[in-house]
C-alpha cells in the first residue's frame, strides 16, 4: 500500500502499511520545514501506521518525495 494522505481531516493525517516509510517521509518534511507533527503510531482502525501533520503541508512535497523515490 502507498503512502495515503487524508486532506480532508483536521489533522491532516498520513497513512501506510510500511512505517520505514513513513519515517523516510517524516524526515524529508521536516527537513524541509514542517516543523508540527504527530510521532508515528499503529492506526488502530484500518491497520499499518500513521502520523498527524498539525499546520499546513503543500501537496506538492508528497509530490516531490514520491519522485525523488522512484
């Protein structure tokens, strides 16, 4: 499973099965200025793990860390 990101939630909150991945993600937006945000958890509900992002987070990054990826 990808990387999900849930724009529409008041914490913006992003999703996968993988949590290396998530780490990787997490530390790409803090090194490029996100600055608040959740640790990341198991999601209880649907399974694999997640963080909260609190603040504003352009698409663009998820954009850019999917590229520089491939």
């Amino acid at each position: 499973m990808p990387i999900h990101v849930d724009w529409g939630r008041n914490p913006i909150s992003i999703k996968s099965l993988n949590k290396d991945e998530l780490n990787d993600l997490l530390v790409f937006l803090r090194e490029n200025g996100l600055k608040k945000h959740s640790i990341i958890m198991p999601d209880r509900e649907s399974g694999g793990f997640l963080f909260f992002v609190y603040g504003k987070l352009e698409e663009s990054f998820i954009e850019k860390w999917k590229s520089e990826g491939e």
